[in-house]
C-alpha cells in the first residue's frame, strides 16, 4: 500500500465518524465495523451505509463514482469495489463535510450504464464522473449544522 492510498483511507474513516455523529443527532445511529475482515465480508456498517469523503466534488462539480479498485497502480488486474462491491451496502452517502447526498446504489449502478469508465490519475480506480446537477435530481442532499 502507499503512503498516498493510507492518506485517502484514514481521510474516509475521519469522514465516516464525522456523517456517523451527525446521522446520530438524526436519529439514525450507525454501527461501523472496524476490523477490516467484517468490512470485507459484511460492509462497512449493519445499517448498509457507504460513506465516500469526495474533496473535489464542489469544486469539478462531479461525483467520483467508483466501480473497481486497485491498491497499487503497478497490480495488473482491478477489483470490483465502490457500488460494484457485493456487500451489504445500500446507499452511498457521498459529499464532504457541508453536507452529502443520500444515493441508493441500486440506482447509482442502473445510472453508472449511461456513463463512461475512466481511470483515475493514480492509475488505482476506475469509475464514472456523476454531475452534481443529476443528483440533485435523482438523490437527497443532508446539510450538516456545523
């Protein structure tokens, strides 16, 4: 793994703490796991929350809508991973920490079929830039109070 990938990793876990207190003061508790076997095997959570930071969305005006993964841009082969992954996940809660749009992954992989697989610039993950103008249309969006 690289330093650049561990960086994104905790980032996400700061993030998901972050959406998990406030979906908390909401009534909605949330139950991570934090062995990296039950994330594996089970998702993320019981609840089937996929919590995705995207620091670049307000400013490109996309979602990174992610399909298969690599830890390593020198591996060979992608995995599937993002709304691809087979889980438990049922919604993505996707956005930074003004706020995120609540997406059902059932929709985001019937959408992911009118768009375009590109590969990121590291080389690691492959997906779909999602405009911020169809979710608006298609998902809720949760402001957090600060």
């Amino acid at each position: 793994m690289t330093e650049y990938y561990d960086k994104q990793r905790n980032d996400g876990q700061e993030f998901q703490d972050f959406c998990s207190i406030h979906f908390a003061k909401r009534g909605i508790p949330v139950t991570n796991f934090s062995s990296r076997k039950y994330q594996i095997e089970k998702g993320e959570n019981l609840q089937g929350y996929e919590f995705k930071f995207d620091k670049q969305f307000r400013k490109t005006g996309n979602l990174w809508i992610e399909l298969a993964e690599k830890t390593n841009a020198q591996n060979s082969n992608y995995i599937n991973s993002g709304i691809m992954r087979s889980d438990n996940t049922m919604f993505y809660i996707m956005g930074d920490y003004e706020g995120v749009y609540l997406m059902q992954k059932k929709i985001l992989i019937i959408i992911s079929k009118s768009y375009n697989v590109i590969e990121n610039n590291m080389k690691t993950s492959k997906g779909f830039l999602f405009p911020i103008t169809k979710a608006v249309e298609y998902f809720d969006y949760i402001k957090f109070e600060i």
